[in-house]
C-alpha cells in the first residue's frame, strides 16, 4: 500500500469509526468500545508507519482539486513533512490511551455511547489538520475541533458549569476564528493560493503585500484556539468536562492546532518583525501569568489547565524567535507528559468517586490506595518540572537555547528584543512552574485532608495507560539526537549555560516550596486534632465538609505554600487575574445590556406599531359593519351625500384652476 494511501486512512478511520459509532450507539451497544478504540489505535500504526517512511526527508505530497471556485481554487491535499509526520504520531497514541481510559473510567455512564463517537470525530478532526496542504480544508478540520470541544466539554450537561463552560470554550474561540478566517483570505489573496507550499513559495519570493496584517489577524485565531493571553480564560473552566476529554484537548488536540499553524507557517509570520514581537509579547505574558495563577489554585485540574496554558506559552516563545523545531519538539514532550497528568488525575478523582473532591486540600491517602497514579504521576511532574533528565528538560530547555541565541544575535530571524522577552520570561516561568508542580505533589499525595471513601481497584484499562505515557515522559527527551532530520536538520541538544539557569531555577523553586510546605504543615499540625484527619461519612464537599470535620476551608489553608509564595498577589492569581470580571464589565454586560434594550423595543415600540395595526383593522371593519344596515333608504341617502360632496369638490378644483 502506497504511503499515500495509508496517509489518507490514518484520518479516514476515526472518522468511520465516529460515525458507526453514532449508528449503533443504541442498536448494538457491545460494538461501541470496539468501535471506539479500534479504528483510533489503527490510525496511530499508520500514522507511525507514514512517519518511518517520510523520515524526516522531503515531504510526501497529493492533491486533487476538490470544486472549481472561480477565483482561488481548492485542492483536497497532503502535505506530510518531518513535523506533520511526528504531530500525528502523538495525536494518534494520545487519543488511542484516552479511548482506551474512557473505557473504564466512563463504563457506567449512559452517554458514553455519544461521548465516545465525539472523541473518534475530535481526533480525525485534529488528524486532518495536521496532513491537510490546502488551508480551507484546514478550516474545516479546525472548525469540527471547535464543535467537538463544546459538546464534550459540555458532557455533564446536567450541571450549571458544564454548561457554562463548553459555551464559552465555543464563544471564545469563535471571537478568534473570525478574524483567523479574513487572515486566511487575504493570505490566500494575495499569494494566489490555498496551498501550503504556494503560500510557502509565494513569501519567499515576496509575493505578500500585507505580511503584517494577515500574520496578525491569523494570530487571533491562534491565541484562542491555543489559549493565549487574552482569549486564554475559556481553557480553565473547560475542566467541567470528562477528565479524559481535558487531556486530549490539552495534549494533542484543540489547543496543539494553533501552535502547529503557525509552526507550518511561520515564514508568513517571520515576514513581519512586528508580528513576531507581538507573539513574544504575548507569550511572555502567557507563561508568567498562567505559572503564577496555578500556584494558586486548589482543585487540581484548574491547576493543570494553568500549567498547558504556560507551556503552550513556551511553544510560542519559540516560534516568536523562528525556532519551529524547539516548538514542535516541546509539543511532543509536552503531549506526553500532560496526558499522563490529567489522567493520573482522573485516577485521583475516580479513586474519590467524586469530581466535588479535586480540592488539592481536602485529600489524603492516596498515595497507597492508587500507587499507579502516584509513581506515574511523580514522573510526569519531574518532567514538567523540566527536571533532568525527563523529556520536559530537554524540550524547554530547547525553546530556552533559541531564544537565547535570538536574544544575542546569533540568529536573526526575530528582533533581539523577543529573544530577551522570551528568554526572561521562559526562566521566570521555570521557577514558577517548579513551585507549582512540587505544591500540587505535596497537596495531592502528602496532604492531611478528609479521606474519601475507598471505592476499589482502579480498572487495568486505566492503570496500564499511565505506565505507557511515562515512558515517553521519561524518555522521549533523550532520543533529541536521532531527531534532527524531523525537526529541519539542526540540532536541538542544550547547552550549559540554559541548562544551568533553567535547571537551577527549577530546583531552587521545588525546593523552597518544600520548605515553605513543612514549616507550614508543622504549625497546622501542632494546631489541628488529629480527629481531623478521619474521614465524615456524610460530609459535603466544599465549607461543609471541611467544617464537619473541623479543617479550614480550602480557601483558608494553613498548610498551602501557594499562598506564602505567593503573598498578596494570591488572591489575585487565584481569579486569573480578574480578566473574567474585566471581560464581563467590557463585552458581557454592555451585550446583556444591549439585547435587554433591544427587548424593550420589540415589546413596547414594534409590538405596539404591529397591534395598533391590528387595533386599527378591527375599528375599520366594526365601522364598515355598522354601515351594512340592509335599509335601501340608508345606502341612497349615503349615495346622494357621496355625490354631493364629488360635485362640490370638482366644482373647487374648477375654480382653483
């Protein structure tokens, strides 16, 4: 079979399988999980097949027109070179590991059916992406992504925040989408072409007009689907979906979409100096921001969410200063390593039996009751942590090198000012980012809250999926070397002086949270019964629960380094900075505002004019009833009136003229 013909398939089968999925979902429910996993797994062997032959060599090519346009035509093609090849390998392996979780850790849901279909469409969506060398056909793959996103997102539907949330991933992302799709047209205007390697050749030769318009309307596109600092604020509160869902979006589907975009082509961004600075800028503000506001946050995947937003900072970062093979090699690791860590953490809130108990502060126990998680887990920390020598490190060590050289002009594909921008800010974030990952550690698995209630064995299906994400958390990093002709032929190995800095940095900020940690859970000890430590079996979650069983509110943990390193600004980062009650004040209540005066018009102006009309009819036809008498003296009486006044009035117009 031609690596054409499996290039097609690798999309083509999740696809099949979504849709036999939502066909027998209720007819034959035993064939859903195969239907499920099956055509997914399948997809990630052919993708890995498509990526051993292209090897890193000269891109493998197809097209075909799709429909005659008139103007810039519109070709079904792929275009496969080292990046695509890899990218898809990772959506592959990570959706297969999340279908298969979801089949233990949603066995008992009654809309698993459903949910398991979206995921299969999720993923041939993001697939498409990836292989797609025609950009409208990008689109639509980019567009299933952000439909998907909201119905999955929006499984529990059933509750408030679910609700609320799959509809602001929608409606934030879309804000994005609308000047991402004018990008897209006057790209292809003025480069004549909806191809990749048309538009890629078109800018070499200097072909685009308006470099720096369409980088930046694209770049709005990409800040929310990637979640980007400002259109970032949908990606924490998309926790109200399935746990295995926010893996999938946080590791190789959604929010990879924007990175890689621009990873394809970032030529059309380097054309602008402008563009470039604004996305260090952007990123900068992404990964400091996003570091601190999870060093305050207590439930655990909120903490997460902050954590992608950060190293989705760090891609961009890369991309700012022209390096896309840093960029791509960290969305690798980074797939690998945040996949594991938010379905460890679904193994922390199955063991629960609850979402209500992701409170970092009120568990405990956990360490023994689901070793996988911990051990897998621990490791998948240690790689973000970027603690050598797990893959985080040499990933976000390779982004700290490009920036480094751009920042001293070795490279000059980007201002030295963006090199500098990111370089600072990617080691503040570092430090930060240690902090954070050694608090959630020592909150999740060393912490003295309630213990929930033992609900069993995690299921093998669940367990066995985490050790197959630690190895590559564990050890993708050290094959960089065998990587180069993936990633366009130079090397992406540290150096002394970033490893160093960003090492150390890390270490001195995992080691002061320890510290700050059991100072502060010596004191809370010596203060707290040890009462305090069994479980309420009819405790609530949240201020009931902790006041059942005489703990502080999450709120107010004495035990919670965040909140010493942090100081003042706590409460601060714990809101993301306010930016969700900055948007109300400037967008949401202007809109409600304007639709309730809208409302008001409809009622009182439209309705009136429309019954008054009416009214008006209803008069008409009671007078023209009244005048219906069947007295034949009557109707000449009013004949002769009728032509009297004719006369009278043609006798005036006379003697007017």
């Amino acid at each position: 079979m031609t690596t054409t013909t499996l290039a097609v398939l690798v999309p083509l089968l999740p696809f099949l399988g979504s849709v036999a999925g939502l066909l027998l979902g209720r007819t034959a429910p035993g064939f859903v999980r195969p239907l499920a996993v099956l055509p997914t797994l399948a997809a990630a062997v052919l993708a890995a097949v498509v990526a051993a032959r292209q090897g890193g060599g000269k891109p493998i090519e197809a097209a075909t027109r799709l429909t005659p346009t008139g103007s810039v035509p519109i070709d079904l093609a792929l275009d496969i070179d080292g990046f695509a090849a890899l990218v898809a390998v990772l959506v592959g392996v990570v959706a297969s590991c999340v279908q298969i979780y979801s089949t233990g850790y949603l066995r008992d849901d009654p809309r698993y059916p459903s949910y398991a279909a979206l995921v299969s469409l999720f993923t041939s969506a993001m697939l498409l992406v990836v292989y797609s060398g025609d950009l409208m056909v990008l689109l639509v793959g980019w567009e299933i992504m952000g439909i998907c996103s909201y119905f999955l997102v929006g499984h529990y539907w059933e509750t408030r925040e679910a609700r609320s949330a799959s509809l602001k991933a929608f409606l934030v992302t879309k804000l994005g989408d609308v000047p991402f799709l004018i990008g897209l047209f006057a790209l292809a205007a003025d480069a004549g072409t909806f191809r990749i390697d048309g538009i890629l050749g078109a800018v070499a030769a200097g072909a685009l007009d308006h470099p720096t318009v369409i980088a930046l309307l694209l770049l709005a596109g990409v800040a929310g689907k990637s979640a980007q600092f400002p259109l970032h604020t949908w990606l924490p509160d998309a926790m109200a979906g399935p746990t295995p869902v926010s893996a999938l979006i946080h590791a190789a589907t959604m929010v990879a979409a924007g990175i890689y975009f621009v990873a394809r082509l970032l030529p059309v961004f380097a054309a602008s100096a402008a563009a470039l600075t604004v996305l260090a800028v952007m990123a900068a503000v992404t990964m400091v921001g996003s570091a601190l506001a999870a060093l305050a946050q207590d439930d655990i995947k909120r903490v997460l969410a902050y954590s992608t937003i950060g190293q989705l900072g760090y891609m961009a970062g890369a991309l700012a200063v022209g390096d896309r093979g840093a960029a791509v090699f960290h969305l690798l690791s980074h797939g690998a390593f945040k996949a594991l860590l938010f379905l460890a953490a679904g193994a922390v809130i199955h063991a629960a039996g609850t979402n209500s108990l992701a409170a970092m502060s009120r568990m405990s126990g956990l360490t023994k009751r689901i070793p996988d998680a911990y051990w897998t887990m621990t490791v998948a920390l240690l790689a973000l942590a970027a603690i050598p020598p797990f893959a985080g490190f040499f990933s976000k060590d390779a982004v700290l090198v490009a920036a480094e050289h751009t920042a001293l002009g070795d490279r000059t594909v980007a201002p030295a000012g963006a090199g500098w921008t990111v370089l600072v800010a990617g080691l503040l974030t570092a430090l930060v980012t240690a902090a954070y990952a050694a608090r959630l550690w020592l909150l999740a698995f060393r912490g003295r809250g309630a213990e929930a209630p033992d609900h069993g064995r995690q299921p093998v299906a669940m367990t066995t999926v985490l050790w197959v994400l630690a190895i590559p958390s564990l050890g993708f990093g050290l094959t960089v070397t065998y990587l180069d002709d993936w990633f366009d032929g130079h090397a992406l190995t540290p150096t002394a002086t970033t490893a160093v800095l960003g090492t150390g940095l890390a270490l001195a900020g995992a080691v002061i949270t320890y510290a700050v940690w059991r100072a502060l859970a010596g004191k809370a000890l010596a203060r707290t019964p040890l009462a305090a430590t069994v479980a309420h079996p009819d405790a609530e979650a949240g201020q009931v629960e902790a006041e059942a069983l005489h703990l502080p509110h999450p709120a107010e943990d004495p035990a919670d380094p965040g909140r010493v390193l942090l100081g003042p600004l706590h409460r601060h980062a714990a809101t993301g900075f306010h930016l969700d009650a900055l948007y109300a004040a400037l967008f949401v209540r202007p809109v409600l505002a304007a639709s309730s005066l809208v409302r008001f018009l409809d009622r009182e102006v439209v309705d009136t004019y429309v019954s008054g009309a009416g009214t008006g009819t209803q008069w008409l036809g009671w007078l023209v009833r009244r005048a219906q008498t069947g007295n034949v003296q009557t109707y000449l009486s009013a004949l002769l009136a009728g032509s009297v006044v004719l006369a009278l009035a043609a006798v005036l117009v006379a003697a007017g003229a």
